[in-house]
C-alpha cells in the first residue's frame, strides 16, 4: 500500500471509529470495564449513616467536627489488544476480509479507551509473539497502532493463542483489560494459559470469522487453499454430503472454543464479516454491565 493511500485509509478507519466510539459506545465502555478499584477523592463532613470506617481523622481534629473520606472508581485502566495475524485474517469472501473487520473492531476500541483516560497496548500474534506495542495514551499513539494493523505482515502463517496469552501475562504487570481478536482456528488446547491470564487480568474474546467457513456454497468444483499452511485441495461443493462434513466441522470447532471460553470463565462474542460488529459489541458490553 502506497503512502499516500495508506494515510487516506488510516484516515477514514479513525472517522469511523472515532465517531463510534464517540457517539455510541462511550457510556458503555465505561460501564463494562471497570478501575482497578476505589481511590481517595475529598474529604466532606460527616452525615449521618456514614460509614464511620471512613472518617478522616486527621481532618476532624483540625475542625473539631466530623468529616468522612470520599472515594471514586479509579478509572485509569491499561487496554490490551491480542490482535491474531496468521494467515487466515487475510480471508473473506463477503462485505470485508476479516483482517478489516478487525482493524475496525480494534480502532474502536481504541478510541474508546482514550476517550476514558486509559492506556493502549497491542500484541500481535501468530504462532509466535509478532510485535509487541508497550501501551500509552494519545491519538499519535493510536493512529500508529491502526498503519500497523493495514500493514503489518507477519513472518509466520499459523496460530497459537495459549502462546499469546501467556506473553500478556508475563509483560503486562498490572491488571489489564485484554482483548482477544481471533478466528480462533487452533488445533492447540489454550485453556490453561488463558484461565491463568484471566485471573490476573480481565480478558475478553472477541471471534471473527467469515461465513463461507461455516457453509460452503453450492458452486459446483471449488479450489480451497489452507491459509496457514499452504495446503491446496479441490472439493465438490455440489455434494451435500461434502457441504454438511464443512458444516459439521465448523459446529463442533465453534462448541469446542466456547467452551475453553466458558471453562476460563471469559466473556466472547462472536461476529461473522458479513454482519454489523457495532451490534455484536453494544451487545457484548451490556452483557458485562
């Protein structure tokens, strides 16, 4: 992608986005991710049904009358984004490839944290850590995250999450909020790694997928190539015995991840390419609230 073109696509994603996370899911992001916990505000004077526990001793012998410490949600958090770069982001066969529904679904959080004060910080990965972003606050800092996103080429094709998680957990020190932005297509057992990573942070799945992997259509003779490992087949999408082996596979691969999601207690949503994701997530957040 030339310069020019990627500064106007880097350019309409943050319009987009930044006006989603603006206009719609602002109070949302609030609500669903909490601070890490309660800090000292101000000091008031005492009324009555106070926790006494919370008077300001200091204070009250200076004035002679009671006064309680008053505490806020302390909102600052650091946002983590776990964004899957294997090969098979690269594939979409409707409205958009799934590798720009995710640099969307990632902008819009992004913008949704700066709006709260929050840090942002992003892993990419394949089947290995592909790069890591320390998070920081900022719009620069966003706009860099969303040219790497259009540009970014990983040195490997495959995936493997469980590696992903565990990262998170080692470089990241204090609690986070991660969010996982994956097909999810690894054979590998994650669950451990990720139960681990989420009791130390707060993490959140987020699957995208494209539907011609549920439900193949009928086209008759199809050349399909594994976009992770190079492997080329030819299928006959005329037999329904073929297409129902597809569906098949896809029911149970998507009862397996969500339970490895369920067992490590994680919130998900699932969005396919050819649907609006801003449904997805405004229904996500208000299953947290």
């Amino acid at each position: 992608m030339e310069t020019s073109e990627l500064l106007k696509r880097v350019r309409q994603i943050e319009i987009k986005t930044k006006g989603l996370s603006r206009n719609i899911f602002a109070g949302e992001y609030h609500s669903a991710f909490k601070g890490r916990g309660m800090a000292f505000s101000e000091v008031r004077e005492y009324q009555y049904g106070d926790d006494i526990r919370d008077i300001e001793w200091n204070v009250t012998a200076r004035f002679n009358k009671p006064f309680i410490k008053v505490f806020e949600e302390e909102r600052e958090l650091t946002v983590m984004l776990l964004i899957d770069v294997s090969g098979s982001h690269n594939f979409g066969t409707s409205r958009q490839m799934k590798r720009e529904m995710v640099t969307e679904i990632a902008a819009t959080l992004a913008f949704s944290a700066i709006q709260n004060n929050d840090k942002i910080g992003v892993i990419f990965f394949s089947d290995r850590i592909e790069k890591f972003i320390p998070p920081q606050k900022g719009r620069k800092h966003i706009l860099y995250i969303i040219r790497e996103l259009l540009e970014f080429k990983p040195e490997s094709l495959r995936t493997n999450v469980g590696q992903a998680v565990e990262f998170l957990t080692q470089v990241i020190k204090r609690r986070c909020t991660a969010f996982i932005l994956s097909d999810f297509l690894d054979s590998k057992d994650f669950r451990q790694p990720l139960t681990i990573a989420n009791r130390k942070h707060d993490v959140v799945a987020i699957q995208v997928y494209d539907r011609r992997i549920a439900e193949l259509p009928d086209v008759g003779l199809m050349k399909v190539r594994d976009a992770e490992t190079g492997h080329e087949v030819i299928i006959d999408t005329s037999s329904k015995a073929v297409r129902n082996a597809q569906a098949a596979w896809w029911k149970r691969h998507s009862l397996r991840i969500q339970d490895t999601l369920n067992r490590s207690n994680v919130d998900s949503v699932s969005i396919r390419t050819d649907q609006d994701y801003v449904v997805s997530l405004m229904s996500l957040f208000a299953k947290r609230t």
